[in-house]
C-alpha cells in the first residue's frame, strides 16, 4: 500500500538538504533562479521552473532521477515527475 502517492515517493527513505543555498548549474553560467529544488536521487540542488533554465526539470529527464523535494526553508514537499505526484512531509 503507498504512503505518499507512487512507488518513487515511497522509496524516498530520508529526505537530502541542499548543500548549499543555490543552483549549482545556475552559478556555472552566471544566471539567476527564483526557488531551488533538491534531487533526491543525488543530492544535486537545481532551479525550479519557474527560473528561467529549469535545472531541476532537465535534470530529471536527462538522469531519470523521478524525485524532487523544494529546498526552500519553509516548504516540505517531495514531487515525483514521472507519476506527477506530490506529498508533503
């Protein structure tokens, strides 16, 4: 029986926190970003989509990572891309 949505949320076990406080690919190209998301898989933190390069989204199409937590202090959500789901934690 799943606890948060998909098999993807549930195989979430412990939830990685951003190392630090921006996009990684982001700072590379000297860009901005609006919020920050934290794959789950590899603890890489990406921008969101609303940024304007979407570092988080490719990210998870190009390594098939499916999970995301936000990386915003006061936020505590995972999102799942392949089976869009969401869950709060």
């Amino acid at each position: 029986m799943s606890t948060r949505g998909c098999s993807h949320l549930d195989a979430v076990e412990s939830i990685k926190q951003p190392k630090r406080p921006e996009c990684e690919e982001c700072v590379k190209v000297g860009d901005h970003w609006v919020h920050l998301r934290t794959c789950q898989e590899c603890g890489v933190t990406l921008c969101c989509d609303s940024s304007p390069n979407r570092h988080a989204t490719k990210h998870a199409r190009e390594s098939g990572h499916p999970v995301i937590a936000s990386a915003q202090p006061s936020e505590r959500w995972l999102y799942c891309y392949p089976d869009d789901a969401f869950a709060e934690y």
